[in-house]
C-alpha cells in the first residue's frame, strides 16, 4: 500500500493537471491525508469553508484520484486540523498490529496467502444479535463437524450486515481447530476471473486441481454467476466433487438461490439442498451492542449518548455504522478532545442522506412486482390463491413496518373492512413465524422495498 504523503503527492499531481492553477492553488493548500483506515480516506482541510468546498466541488475528482492510484480506497472524509497539528506517521510496514487509538487499526493485518484469509475476523470480535443468531448458530454446526453439518451452508443478505465478516470466521476458526483441513476464501468475481484465465490459456486441469486440494471452500457474493453458463458448470462438478468427498462448502449472496436469476436448476438446486439462513438489518439494541464492541476494540472512549444516537440514526448497515463511528473517533483526535453530542449530530446531519419516504403505493408496487400479479387485481374483490397471499402481505407490511391504521390500509385496497385487514395481518404474522420460506419472502420483499429508497 502507498504511503499517505505519498499517495496524496500523486493525487495532487493528478488534480493539478485538470484544474485551473487558481484553484489550485486556493482550495488545496495546506490539504494532506490524516488517516487511511480500512480504504477510507480522512483528508485534513485547514478550515470550514475549504472542507465544505472540497465536499461540494471537488469531491468525486478527489476520490477519482486516490482510486487511481489506490485502488483499495473506497471512500472519502473530510475533517479539520489545526495548523499547529502534524499528521501521523505512516505505519512502517513491519510493525505489528495494533488496535490502539492512536492507529484506528492503520496497521493492516495482511491477508494470509494461503487460505485468502482475513486474521482480523473472528468470532471475538463478531456482535451475535436477533438479526444474526441463527446465522450465526449454523456457523457453529459447521465449525464442530465440517463436511457433515449444513453441507452446503448458504448465508444471504443485504450488502454490509456481516456475512464477510461471519464467513471468515468461520474459516479462520476452522483453521486454528484443525491445522490439517486446508480452507480457501473467494469471491465468485475472483473464481470466475480463473475460470475464464484458465480456459484461455488452455489450463483448466489446473484451475480444477486449484480449488480441489481444499478441505473448505468459501464464496463470497455468488448472485453474480448469474448468466455465466462455464463458470456455474464449473462450480457445479466443484460442488459435487466437494459433497461427495464430505468437504463443506459455504456460499453467501444477497438473496435466496431461488430468486437469483439466469442461475441453472441443477446449480440452485444443489444450494437448496443445504441449510439457508438469512442476516437481516440490526435492530437498535444490536446496532448499539455492534457500535460498544467497536469503540472497546479500538480502545477508545465515546459517551453512551453518542453510541445510542448513532445507533438510532444509522440503520442501514453494519459497514456504515462502524465507519460513522471511526469518522467521530478521527475528528475527535483532530480536535484533541471529545466530540459532543451536538457536533456528532451536526456531522451525521451532513454526512447521511436522508431517505426517500416510502407510500403504500411503493409498497403495493414492489409486492406486486414480486409475486408477479397485476397491481389491479390487488384491489378487486377477488379471493384467487394468487392474489390473497400478496394482498395479505401488503396489509401486513403496511402495518408491521409502517404502524399504518387497520381502517386507512382497507380503505387503500379497495374499500375493505378493518377487520379483514386485521385477519390479514395476524394470519401473516403467525404464518411467518412456522413457514420458513414466507419468512424468507417477506424479508426478500423488505430487501427490495428499503434498497429502492
């Protein structure tokens, strides 16, 4: 990894031959990189009024630039330092890591080359809550006999709740119980990239034998074999090859097997026949517990104020909640104390985008969507299978997520009466909670409703 100054010098080199000298000269004076941790990006900026500009003017070329040269570099921060303030050292590529304050976890933990590993994901640091525990039970099955328990594992769920971080675990668990099994971690982009290399240099034999030495398999992200007929093959006789010799396999995405499209029967049917778990949003309790581990872990002080607004403002994902957190921790070593409530508000208030508000329109729209019935059908008074379980679903929705009035929800769908709206609601709410694969429709439509706005 380059250097911060470094890496800034050739930034700087970059926007100097695309800008005027003018600007130049005026807006990115005195700039420097204060922190790059975990691929984000803390520029210092020598006052409000340059940040604020940097922010609205320049900042998608600034990223740009950094990406570059950086491709590990995934987002940008901006915070202000006194001029009489140095910025860090750069971490010396020898030393050991460290989870103090002062670094952030600056100091990488380098991927082990054998297994593709990330050390810095364990369990010790893994924030077990309702929205994970039977993830995160199935993990465990897998640990105590690879091979014969959940075989394959499939984990899905929105972008940025864990399942990176669950996954490794779970292979770098297995590694430490059993130094004999050999693990592998991989995304389905990077199995495909050897797939495609291994048919265009003529080494396929090789690229087989490649992943066939392992005693476990990870994937990450395999919603994107979609259309990839040789790659989906490929992993198919992989598959087959690591079930009949009683090697686990685990598979992540973002949705259940059955709705990822352009996916072969044979393919997804080899994914269904293991154990499906989902890791849906955190709940505020387990956001708070996830944002209290993260502050621990850093060796940071931050009042119980700040982690429980955080925790209530911030909901979307885990990966934002803990670079919300690392954004406060840097300003508040910038500024030399602890940042208050009101400057933390302040700062969220300008970094979050608030959300598009979501109408029972959205609502009926994306369930009709899903079940594929025609969003008139939903208010004529028919009872055809086909349009009562979405209708009942609606209502459901609507109420559950959104504390919508029994009386307002039948009006909306054609006039019905609040009571079969409530009949609605309990049936869903009770089948829900016995018939798995409802569960999992209704947090796949939740999935789409909230991803759209």
């Amino acid at each position: 990894m380059v250097e911060n100054k470094q890496l800034w010098e050739n930034a700087l080199a970059q926007i100097e031959l695309n800008i005027s000298k003018a600007n130049f000269g005026t807006w990115f004076k005195n700039t420097y990189i204060y922190k790059l941790d975990d691929g984000m990006v803390f520029l210092s900026t020598p006052n409000t009024f340059v940040k604020d500009w940097l922010k609205a003017k320049y900042h998608k070329f600034i990223l740009k630039a950094l990406r570059e040269i950086e491709p590990n570099v995934r987002s940008l921060e901006y915070i202000i330092v006194k001029r009489d303030d140095k910025p860090p050292l750069d971490p010396a590529p020898t030393q050991a890591p460290s989870h103090s304050s002062s670094d952030l976890g600056l100091n990488e933990l380098y991927i082990n080359q054998d297994s593709n590993l990330n050390p810095k994901y364990t369990f010790e640091s893994f924030v077990v809550g309702s929205f994970n525990e039977v993830a995160y039970a199935a993990s465990q099955a897998v640990i105590k006999n690879p091979g014969m328990n959940y075989n394959p594992l499939y984990i899905y769920g929105v972008t940025g709740v864990g399942k990176t971080h669950l996954l490794q675990a779970v292979g770098n668990q297995i590694s430490r119980l059993n130094t004999n099994k050999r693990v592998f971690y991989t995304t389905s982009e990077n199995f495909t990239i050897d797939c495609v290399n291994s048919i265009l240099n003529n080494k396929v034999n090789l690229f087989k034998e490649k992943y066939r030495k392992y005693d476990l398999i990870i994937m990450d992200d395999i919603q994107f074999f979609s259309n990839k007929e040789k790659t989906q093959e490929e992993l198919f006789h992989l598959f087959n090859h690591f079930y009949e010799n009683n090697k686990q396999i685990i598979f992540s995405s973002d949705q259940p097997p059955k709705y990822i499209e352009h996916l072969e029967d044979r393919l997804r049917s080899r994914f269904e026949g293991g154990m499906i778990v989902d890791i849906s949003k955190p709940d505020y309790e387990s956001r708070l517990a996830i944002l209290k581990n993260k502050a621990n872990f850093l060796n940071t002080p931050v009042s119980d104020e700040v982690l429980e607004y955080i925790a209530s403002v911030v909901q979307d994902s885990i990966r934002e909640l803990e670079g919300t957190l690392k954004s406060i921790i840097v300003q508040a070593q910038a500024k030399k104390k602890e940042i208050s409530l009101a400057e933390v508000k302040h700062l969220l208030k300008s970094n979050i985008k608030p959300k598009k508000s979501i109408s029972y329109k959205d609502v009926i729209k994306t369930i009709a969507n899903f079940y594929s019935v025609d969003e008139k059908t939903l208010y004529e008074k028919t009872r055809r299978k086909e349009v009562v379980k979405p209708r009942q679903i609606i209502m459901y929705i609507l109420r559950e997520d959104f504390n919508t009035s029994y009386p307002y929800i039948g009006q909306k769908l054609g006039g019905r009466d609040h009571t079969t709206v409530i009949h609605a609601y309990e049936k869903i709410k009770k089948d829900s909670k016995t018939d798995s694969l409802l569960g999992q429709e209704i947090e796949q439509i939740r999935s789409q409703l909230y991803s759209n706005n």
